[in-house]
C-alpha cells in the first residue's frame, strides 16, 4: 500500500471527522513527535553543561551532542544555500510531482550535490572540502603511502592495536581494511587529493538519494517515491556527507539495499540474478568499509520482508561470500579484526566517555542528521495497521531506527552518530512519504532550516 493510500485509509476510518481511531485528532501524533524530539535534543545540550564536571570533561564533544565546537560562521556559501533551499520549498513537490521518472533523479541528485556543496562551503573550500580527508587521522595520508596492497591486506590487522610502532591513525584502525582500499585505489586513478577524494565521497555519497527512490519505487509504487525525492535531495545530514568517508560508505551500502529491492520485485530472471549479484558484492564490500554496516542486514530483511520476496538471497549470498573469500585469501579475516578494534576501541577516549548519556545522547545527534520531517514521518510509522500492512516506507523506517538500537546497545556507538549512522539514519527519511502533501513544503523549511543552523552555528569535525 501506498502512502497515500494509507492516508486516505485513515482518514476513512477516522471517528469522528478530524480524529483517530482512538480519538486523537490526527495531529496529536505529529505533535508529540516533535515535542519528545525537541525535549531530547534540549536535554542532551543542557546534561553536560549542568551535570557532573567528570561528565562535562568526558564526553569529548564541545557542541552536545554534535562532534564539533559552537562558531558561528558564513560566507557567501551561506546565501547559496539558502537560495537552493528556497528554490526547493517552492518548486520541489511540483517538480517531485510532474517531472519524468528519470529526470527527477536526475535532478534530485543534481540538487543533493549542490546542497551539500553549498553547505560544505559555508566553512570555507580548503577547510570545507580539500582538508578534510587530508588530516593525519583520515586515510588519505596512509593510502599515500601504501606501496604493496597485498602486503597491505594480509598484514593490515597486526597495525590496529594502539600504542605500537606502527599501529594505524584513528580512522584507518578502527574500520576494516576496505575503507583503506578505498582511498589507495583512489590515490592510484588519481583521485589522492583532499580535493579530489572529498568531491568523490560527496557524489558517490548523494548518489543514494536515487537509491532511495528506486528502493521505494519497486517496494511501494512511483507516487511514494516521488514524494521522498525533495526531502532526500535537502537532508540536513548533508552537513556530514560532505565531507566524510561515512558519506560513501552510505552510497555503497543505499545501492545495495536499492539493488535487492529491485532482485526481490522484477519478474525477469536475468535482472533478478544480475541485481542480486550486485547487491551482495555491495553490501558485502559495505561490511568491509565499516564493521557497523553488518546491521546493513536489518534492513535488508526488512527490504525482502516487504517484497515477500526471498529469492533474491539466492543470488546474493554467493556473491557476498565471494567477497569474504576474496578478502580471506588476501589475508584479512573479518572476525579477527573485529576483535581488534573492539580492544582498539577502548584504548582511546571511548573508555572514558559516558555510556549513561551517550546511550540516549546519540540518537539525539542523529536525528540531527535526518530532521525534523524524518522525526514526524518516524511518528507516523509507528502504529500498528501500517505494521502489520507491511507499507514499504514504514517497515524501512522503522529498519532503520532497529539498526540503530542495536548499534548503540552495543557500546561501539559514543559520540559522533550525526556521521556514523548516515547509512541508517537514510531509510528513515523514507516515513517522509507518510507526511501529508499540504504540509511537505512546511517540512521541507523545517529541514533546510535545521541543516543551515547546524552548518552555521556549529564549525562541525567533518
């Protein structure tokens, strides 16, 4: 069923006119959505600076609950964004509405880089884009450096334990050894600068707002996924896509959830096998990028569940075993890295950050990086007849959040979810379908809003 569907089945159910089921006027949802995220986000500004000192000095943040530190800034970048946002208010749900399938992603994905160029620029070029992955702590220095990628593979997991000789910078040891990769065969093509690398992770990362669309296209219907368009191509979780790895690290893994949508609805057998093999190379490859994307799965059962669909499991499995194997071979064994960086993990400040507010504190951070539209449509999705119907954007959403409760009950997840939970945080924009079309440009402002004040008011790490 579709989202607008589902609209018009609540409001035939509804008794009386202008209320639920349960007597709520239809409202009352959206309200307490936002009034329990607002209360959320208020509480994880103020707990630090009116608790414990210990917890002030420990959670190693200098914007709570956002990696970064309160400066305000702007430049000419600013208005740029502000003229793309209103260009979006104003024309985006028409355009989302009447534009041919393949020119509106065309143009969604056109909109999405220049959003989030325009919001990277707002702190400058050099610290907005060509420094970011250049600092000692990214990849690109390392990848510089590698001269031998067998060498690099088989001995990548005796570098990840701190306090050696020759251990790997921050990011490079606490991730498998394909983000590595990623950047020596960048280095290798000639993408090694911070420029060039930056503007990469910038189109490979916008590039899956067209997965979104195509995932909802097959698993709901077209009129569903054109209403997601405009909210995907303005996310406030642009202000961390441009730049950082995690944002190709969501390119990757959008595709590949994008590509069993299309396995697991297609009635022709070559584009089943051909899009299922793709999807388990990619999602596979996902796992090797970031330990975290194996909750990757969550959504992709919850992809399958909504197609009734298993077949395209058939293709897949193999192809992502394939990857394993390759990886095996080469000499790096998930599992023993995994191990590692657990061990890694708590080498560093994670030991002395906070569970006790982190645990409640991320999600915080990343309903940063969806916003307030996502946040509404989450409350939207969250009763039980859209459930139990399976509605394609309701079950994705609601992947989502699961992968990141499981994520943050794992204790790897202190901080800086804003960025490392892009991956997830994408399938809940999806419950923007469920937002009602008299209100999207109302909550396409409240979007572009949140974004240009994090991006102005906070000078964000990434």
């Amino acid at each position: 069923m579709t989202a607008t569907q589902s609209d018009e089945t609540d409001i035939r159910e509804e008794l009386p006119r202008g209320a639920s089921p349960a007597g709520r006027p239809r409202w009352f949802r959206d309200t307490a959505a936002v009034l329990a995220a607002a209360a959320l986000m208020l509480t994880s500004i103020l707990v630090p600076f009116y608790g414990s000192p210990e917890l002030k000095l420990n959670i190693f943040v200098l914007a709570p609950p956002l990696f970064g530190g309160v400066e305000p800034h702007g430049n000419y970048s600013t208005a740029v964004a502000v003229a793309i946002g209103l260009l979006v208010i104003a024309f985006g749900p028409w355009v989302a509405r009447t534009l041919r399938w393949r020119a509106l992603l065309a143009v969604t994905w056109i909109v999405g880089i220049a959003w989030t160029l325009s919001l990277a620029l707002i702190d400058g070029w050099t610290r907005g884009i060509s420094t970011q992955l250049d600092r000692p702590d990214e990849y690109l220095p390392t990848a510089r450096g590698v001269t031998d990628i067998g060498r690099l593979i088989s001995t990548f997991d005796s570098r990840i334990l701190d306090f050696q000789p020759n251990s790997w910078p921050t990011h490079v040891s606490g991730h498998p050894v394909g983000a590595l990769l990623s950047f020596v065969l960048l280095d290798r093509v000639g993408l090694g600068t911070g420029t060039r690398a930056g503007v990469f992770c910038i189109v490979v990362g916008t590039s899956a707002v067209i997965a979104l669309c195509v995932a909802v296209r097959c698993l709901a219907d077209e009129t569903t996924a054109r209403r997601i368009a405009p909210f995907a191509a303005v996310t406030p979780g642009a202000v961390w896509i441009g730049v950082s790895a995690d944002g190709y690290f969501m390119g990757v893994v959008a595709w590949g959830i994008a590509l069993l949508a299309v396995s697991a609805t297609t009635d022709r057998a070559r584009i089943r096998a051909f899009a299922g093999i793709g999807a388990g190379l990619l999602l596979a490859f996902g796992i090797f990028c970031n330990y975290g994307l194996t909750l990757m799965g969550v959504i992709a059962v919850a992809t399958l569940i909504v197609a009734r669909a298993w077949r395209p499991l058939l293709w897949a499995i193999p192809a992502a075993l394939i990857v394993v194997a390759v990886f095996a071979a080469a000499g790096f064994w998930w599992l023993d890295g995994y191990h590692l960086v657990y061990e890694r993990y708590y080498q560093g400040i994670a030991s002395k950050r906070p569970y006790s507010y982190w645990v409640w504190a991320n999600f915080a951070a990343s309903m940063c990086a969806v916003g307030p539209a996502a946040v509404v449509g989450l409350g939207r999705a969250l009763r039980r007849r859209p459930i139990a119907r399976r509605e394609a954007v309701v079950i994705l959403g609601l992947a989502g959040l699961l992968a990141m409760a499981l994520a943050d009950l794992s204790g790897l997840s202190k901080a800086e979810t804003e960025r490392i939970w892009l991956p997830f945080g994408a399938w809940i924009l999806t419950t923007t379908a469920l937002l009602p079309p008299r209100q999207q440009r109302f909550w396409l402002a409240a979007q572009i809003l949140t974004a240009l004040l994090i991006n102005s008011i906070v000078r964000t790490h990434w």
